[in-house]
C-alpha cells in the first residue's frame, strides 16, 4: 500500500513529492524519538521504519558508574598514645620512677634507686654536671640541667653518692629550675650515674605527666 502512494505522488508531483515525504517523516521521527522513553519501541512512516529506542551513553555510564564502582576503604586514622616509661632496669639495678611536680618554673622528679642482687654494690653515684649531666629534653630538643640532685640523705650541685642495699630502694631527687615551656608532661628525662665501681648507667625516662 505505501509503494502505490509513493507511485502516485511521483506521478502527480514529481520528485518534490518524494522530497516532502522526507521532511515531513524526518519531522515526525525526530518528535517521537526524543518523546519516548528509553526501552520504547517506535513505528514511523507508516511502519516502514520500527526500532526500539536505546539508553543514552551520558544514562548507561550512569547506571553502570554506581554498580561498577570500586568499593573504597577508608585508610585506619593512627592516633599518637604517649608510651610513658617510668621503670628502667639497667643491670644490677633497677631506677623507678614515683613522680615529677611543678611549683612555678620549678620541676622536681622523685625515683627509687634499688640493688636487685643479693650481693650489694658499692654504692651509686648520680651526675648533673661535667661529663654525664642528668638533664630534661623537651620536644624540640632543648636540654634542662638540673641544679641539684639529693641521693638518701645527701644533696651536691655536682654529683652525689651513696651507698645501696640489697632490695631496699633509696630515694634520689632531680631539681630544675626555670623551665616554662614544659606544662603538662616531660617528653624525656635522662638519668646519669655510675653504679661503684664503675659501670656507666644512662636510665631514659619518656612521657611523663607533671603533677603540682
């Protein structure tokens, strides 16, 4: 039936007919296409012409970017804990360490020094000057030198010495002045002595809370 339409407007009108025919099914097919829905099936020119109506690349990437995207794992968040050390234990003896208060600019640290031999030594020596200088390192790496150091019932602004017992602890004591800048704990306190009759012991104590 559409060929003997298109026969007849050759006949009676010639190539513009045909021409027409184009601009009007043209027309039609453009209206309708971006009418429908994607998925739908379309029928122009009197069903010469039937397909269905594909998704748009902009709607498939779409659709496909939510199911095919990588799933992605947040990263764990480290958190810095203080690894506070408050007890050293170098050889024969142990350096424990009780507390470290502020009064003003003032810090003073407390610890027991105690033999863990049954045999004791000849006594222990703690330095704050010279060579092996017992000191507080902040966190940009300043050093405090303490000014006095008190071991049992003696005190030195140099270096004091006393003997030690066999598992009986002796109070030491480290006094510093004019440090402002630590507030709320000591990022290092460094003890140096001498266990008599001559070994060298370095105790590192870190991250320790300041009381007042």
């Amino acid at each position: 039936m559409m060929d003997n339409i298109i026969t007849e407007l050759m006949r009676r009108y010639g190539i513009w007919a045909i021409l027409a025919l184009l601009v009007v099914g043209t027309t039609v097919w453009f209206v309708a296409h971006y009418q429908a829905e994607p998925g739908d099936e379309l029928s122009i020119l009197w069903g010469m012409v039937e397909y269905t109506k594909s998704k748009s690349q902009t709607e498939h990437k779409l659709i496909h970017s939510e199911k095919d995207q990588p799933t992605i794992t947040k990263p764990l968040t480290t958190t810095y804990q203080p690894s506070t050390v408050t007890k050293v234990e170098i050889g024969e003896i142990t350096l424990d360490l009780q507390a470290c208060r502020r009064s003003d600019s003032n810090i003073i640290c407390d610890l027991f020094i105690t033999s863990t031999t049954n045999t004791a030594p000849e006594g222990f020596m703690i330095y704050i000057k010279g060579d092996y200088k017992s000191k507080i390192i902040d966190d940009s790496g300043k050093e405090y030198y303490a000014y006095l150091v008190r071991l049992g019932e003696k005190g030195h602004a140099w270096s004091v010495e006393d003997r030690l017992y066999a598992n009986r602890p002796k109070r030491a004591s480290l006094y510093f002045e004019n440090i402002s800048i630590i507030e709320e704990q000591i990022p290092i306190l460094e003890v140096e002595g001498f266990l008599l009759p001559g070994t060298h012991i370095n105790a590192l104590f870190s991250d320790i809370p300041l009381s007042k």
